[in-house]
C-alpha cells in the first residue's frame, strides 16, 4: 500500500513491508501528521487546551449524538480547520509507547462520546493500526519535514522509539516491548523507487 496521489505529482512518502511501516520525511505527498504537527494545527496559535468553547468547537458526549456528525458542524479553530476536537480522534504517525504497547500508533483530539472534560488539545491515546474502532477517523498532511535518510522530523525520531523499546530485564505485566527491524533495514522500508 502506498499513500500517494498520482494527479498530485507528490513524492511517495509510506512504504509497508508487512506490518513494518518506513517513512521518507524528505518526500512531499500526503501522511498522517506527527502527534507535534498535529497538535500544533488543533491549538492554531493558542496555549490553551480548547481553541474555543468546547461546546461550540467540539461534538462529545455532552450532544448525546449516536456517532460521528459530519464535518464542520461546529466552529473552525483560529486556522480555520474543523473538528480538531472531538467528533472522531484522529491517527498520528508516532507511537503511542514503544515500550508498553508495542505497535500501537498514537490517537489525538478526542471523540463524539467522551467526556467533556477529556477532550483536549494535550489528550492522547493509542490503538494498534489495524483495529477498527467508530470514533476513530484521520486527517492527512503533506509536504516534506526532513532529509532524506535521517530517521526523525517534527517531534518524531526513530532513534527514540528504539531506545525506549529497548526494555531489559523482566517486563512489568501487560508490557508488550515493540520489536523493529535494525535501523539498517528501515532506510529500504522507507525508500523511494
């Protein structure tokens, strides 16, 4: 599988092998944002952890609505996207713990059944790629953020992700360490033709 728009002329940006996933950070087509990219667009310039009035900027659990609504019910943030928070959470590129839950990739901006109180700008979760989950949706970005052959762009860095997998000794109960390929065979993953 491959994330690319052939009409674009965009670079290929994800290559799969199996469940390994590679990304060349020095192409510009489209791919998930890193958990930096995206918090940065769903606070669009501010420091606080709702853009606005959750109940004017956001669908959760207070509209007691039976799914996801559609896009731009509510208002846009000060960028003018929509539904940064809540209505569904959205897939980041990085993972959500290397060291505890494996492959599990990280979840942000809450969903249209949580709580109030949880839907923020800073909350995050995790979920293995392949599960199937109704509040659970994404929103791509494109361009590049790196060079090519360096392993880290935009507050994602390869290097750490291994460290922190890199657990010794007994593992605490319910700890699934991620178990990657060396760094050598990651540059072909993540490759261009």
């Amino acid at each position: 599988m491959e994330l690319t728009d052939a009409r674009s002329g965009s670079s290929r940006v994800v290559r799969l092998a199996g469940r390994e996933v590679g990304w060349d950070v020095s192409a510009d087509g489209f791919r998930l944002p890193t958990e930096a990219e995206w918090e940065h667009a769903c606070r669009a310039g501010t420091s606080r952890p709702v853009y606005g009035p959750l109940a004017e900027v956001a669908w959760t659990e207070a509209d007691d609505v039976p799914g996801p609504q559609p896009v731009a019910g509510k208002a846009p943030n000060a960028y003018g996207v929509h539904d940064m928070l809540g209505n569904v959470w959205e897939w980041c590129w990085d993972f959500a713990d290397t060291a505890r839950y494996g492959e599990y990739r990280s979840l942000r901006g809450g969903g249209w059944a949580d709580r109030p109180w949880s839907v923020r700008a800073s909350v995050r979760r995790g979920s293995a790629p392949d599960a199937r989950i109704e509040d659970v949706g994404l929103r791509v970005a494109r361009g590049t953020v790196g060079t090519r052959g360096v392993l880290g762009a935009q507050g994602w860095s390869d290097a750490a992700d291994r460290e922190r997998a890199d657990v010794r000794g007994p593992l605490p109960l319910g700890w699934t360490p991620l178990r990657l390929r060396p760094a050598a065979h990651q540059d072909d993953v993540g490759a261009r033709d």
